[in-house]
C-alpha cells in the first residue's frame, strides 16, 4: 500500500511518499500553497494510486498544540472535503524542519526551502511507519484494513472514508469543533496573560520572566539535544538497514529521453551491455502493442521516483516505469480520448513528447492546439526539439553538426522542420500534463507560438505576426544551440 506524508506550512506543503513493502519514506517534492495546492494533491492520488495521508501535527516544546496545529487542523478538514475518498492520519511532529534542514546541510549540497518541507515530511512519514509497525506488530502491516488505537471514529459516527480504516478517517464537524476549541483557547490565554501583565508588579514580573526564560531555555536545550540525539541514532540505524537491504531510488523525469535514461541506469552500475539488452527485449504490456515495426520504448517510460533492490535487473527497473504508463493510460482514458482528436495512441504520445520538450506545463494544452492546428491545415510542425532528437540520433556530440543550420537540416524522419507531419515515433517521455494536453488542448486557434528571453510563450496567427514576435521578444533565446 502506498502513503502520502505531508508537512502543511502556510505558503508551502512538502510531500513524501513510502510503500509499505520496503518501509522507507521518500521525499518528493512540494507544493506551493496559492490556491492550486488541492488540484496538486488530487493529482498526486492519481499518479501514486493512494487516497491514504500522513500530515504532521505541530506541537510546542511542552508538547501542546498550538495556532499552527489549528491551521493543519483545518487543513486537514478541507482535505476530506475536496477529496472525499481521502484517509487522514496525523502525525505529532516538532522540529522536524530543523532536523531536515540539517540533514540537507550533511550533504553538503546547494537546496531550496522547498527541499527542507520535502525532507520534513519524509521524516513526519517515517516516524508514522515506525510507531505503526511498532503498535501493529501482530497485524498486517499498513494494510488497507488496518484500524489502530488511536481512532475515534464509533460505530454510529459519520464518516467521510471510502474504506473500513479507522486509522485515517477525519471527521470534519469535529476537527472544525476542535480547531475552535483550541483557537478559544488561544485567546483566552492571551487575556489572562495581559491581565496578569497589568496586575503585577513591574519586580514580580521581571523575575517571573527571568525565571520562565531560564527554565524555557534549559529545558528546551535539553530537549532539543535529546531529540537530536534521538533523530540521529534513528536515521544511522535506517541507513544502515538500507545498506543491508541494498535499496536504492532511480528517477526518470518528464521530459527525458532512452539517451539520457540509459546513461544513469549505467551511472548507478549496471553495464552498458545490460542497458541495451533491457531496451531491446519484449515487454508483454497491450498498449505497445499498437507501435511500429522497431519501434523502441522511447515516451512509454512514465516519470515517476521508485525504490529498487540492486539485484533487481534493468528489465525489472523499465518493467515498473511501464507499468506506471498503463497505468495513466488507463485512468485517463487516452486511446479513446486520442481517437477523438484523430490520433491513435502511438501518434497521441508522440506529440505529448514535443509538447512535453517545446513547453511549461500551463502552456501544454495551447502549444498542443498549435500544433493539432497545424496537422490538420498541414503545415508542418517546425518544431527545433525534434530537429535536435534526430541529431541525438545520428551526433550525439554534435562533432559533424555544428551549428544550428545544420542540425534543422538533418535528413531524419524526426525532423518536423524537414517533414510535414508527426516524427516517426516520441522524442522523449512526457508526462501526465502533457499526455493530457493532446488528448484535451486549449480552445483557441493559434498557428504559430516561440518561448521569449523573459519565459514567457507569445502565440500568433499569422507568419507575420509570428516573424513580429521572434524580433521584439526573442533575440537571444532563439538563436541557443540545439
């Protein structure tokens, strides 16, 4: 069973993600909180098959909930509401950015805030699969059936889950009945403190403060040393377990092409003859089924992080990423969907590997429409990104073509800027935006579109137009060797 883990701040959400048949959580990424975050989480149920979260639960030094334990409160009730089929467990966590930001300091490696949420909630998850095997010995671990002792979910109870597990059920009216209750309580703290502050005198009250702070401080840096101590004996032991169990992760990005794959699968240690025999053996999955005769696992390889043992082949690691695109494919209803646009499946995922390489994500539904536009006046497609595939192809060095001319004059049947048309197959692996960007584009009727020196994408109707725009916004971009 897959997880999510969760670290809610109030301008960003990191992510994590575990499997409960090798126990490790794995950060993911994060999210930024602007109104965008539910579709994000929805989208993350998709691709990781789980409606199954761990959020953390900030508590003070003392070990009490504080304001932002009422915000993740909240949280977590608007969880269940945009996503009903979602299960909610929390987490009590406190200083867990601290400790992943010192673990990111460890490696000695450049990172972003975003990282640090990340790791903080690989952490929150970690500590939720431990003390859950610990409290679960007897029973199946983290199975979908599971109910734990900590639920409050009765017999007579709402409930909002799409399954029988206790363990991640929220109920909303009484997380909204508790967030109140601790933000009352908030408040009436506030009052009696300045009550007491008018009250006593100013010599009293400089030495309660005096003594609250020594005492705060003492014991916070105990505490603190204590955890930290406790947080590094703890990962020093899951190191060492990974180590024993020889788990390591391989990432394929949306984007990325057989070339790029092929060099870290040998990176990571398996051998170049390895690679190639993995690439060119028969996968029994339907979907492939519809490819031309050589055609090779280029854009079948759906980006995604996994956990692998390094006994696992590489037929076993490509097995996996495509089970990742069946999987997509299937959900999202893509040979229909392509077929209504015209397309079979094979042709769908070829352009969604242009549109994945000539453009951002909130541009891939436009840039797809150009580009169906422009199938269907046929006009060829022009884009320089299947140009420089080709020449990937033939010169991957780029010693026999040098310059950018010479690369669009490649004679390949990949090369839209040579051939009208799609290319013979994809350019790289796309993912889930763009693979649903084709099968459903933007609703305008542009011909031409550049990305400017400012990142910005400007579409236009005409050549004329188009020629306008490359001279006013892209005199640099441009003119980038391919």
């Amino acid at each position: 069973m897959k997880i999510i883990g969760l670290d809610v701040g109030e301008k960003r959400i990191g992510v994590a993600r575990a499997d409960s048949s090798t126990r490790i959580a794995v950060p993911i990424g994060f999210i930024n909180v602007d109104g965008s975050e539910w579709q994000e989480i929805a989208k993350l149920c998709r691709i990781h098959n789980t409606s199954y979260f761990v959020v953390g639960l900030p508590r003070s030094n003392e070990g009490n909930e504080t304001a932002q334990s009422v915000y993740v409160r909240n949280f977590a009730k608007t969880l269940v509401e945009r996503i009903p089929e979602a299960k909610v467990r929390f987490q009590d966590e406190s200083l867990t950015s601290v400790v992943a930001e010192e673990r990111l300091k460890a490696r000695r490696k450049a990172y972003e805030k975003g990282e640090i949420d990340a790791e903080a909630a690989a952490i929150i998850l970690q500590d939720f699969i431990e003390g859950f095997s610990n409290k679960e010995s007897t029973a199946s671990p983290l199975s979908s059936d599971a109910s734990g002792p900590s639920s409050r979910a009765s017999a007579s109870s709402p409930r909002r889950d799409c399954g029988s597990s206790s363990e991640f059920a929220v109920d909303s009216e009484k997380l909204q009945n508790l967030a109140k209750k601790e933000a009352d309580k908030v408040k009436l703290k506030a009052k009696k403190t300045k009550h007491k502050m008018k009250t006593a005198t100013k010599t009293i009250l400089v030495l309660v403060v005096a003594l609250v702070v020594a005492v705060a401080a003492t014991g916070g840096v105990i505490w603190y040393k204590k955890r930290k101590e406790e947080r590094e004996r703890y990962f020093a032991e899951l190191e060492a377990k990974q180590n024993e169990e020889s788990v390591f992760q391989f990432t394929i990005r949306p984007g990325e092409n057989i070339f790029e794959i092929k060099k870290n699968l040998i990176e990571v240690g398996y051998s170049a003859t390895e690679v190639d025999e993995a690439f060119s053996a028969p996968y029994d999955f339907a979907f492939l089924q519809g490819r031309p005769e050589g055609a090779t696992l280029e854009g079948y390889l759906f980006g995604e992080t996994h956990e692998f043992y390094k006994t696992d082949s590489v037929k076993d690691i490509l097995t996996k990423y495509l089970e990742g695109m069946e999987q997509v494919i299937t959900e999202n209803n893509l040979e229909a969907r392509y077929a209504e646009r015209g397309l079979t499946l094979y042709e769908g995922i070829t352009l969604a590997s242009v549109v994945q390489k000539e453009s951002p994500d909130a541009e891939m539904p436009t840039v797809a429409q150009v580009f169906l536009s422009r199938l269907a006046y046929g006009i060829s497609l022009g884009s320089d990104v299947t140009a420089s595939y080709a020449a990937d192809i033939v010169d991957p060095d780029r010693q026999t073509y040098t310059d950018n001319q010479a690369i669009l004059g490649i004679d390949s049947c990949y090369n839209t800027r040579l051939y009208r048309g799609l290319p013979c197959g994809p350019i790289s692996n796309p993912g889930l935006a763009a693979l649903l960007a084709v099968a459903q584009p933007s609703d305008t009727a542009y011909l031409y579109f550049l990305t400017g020196d400012d990142g910005l994408m400007y579409y236009s109707y005409t050549e004329a137009e188009h020629i306008q725009n490359a001279a006013s916004h892209c005199q640099n971009l441009c003119t980038v060797s391919l």
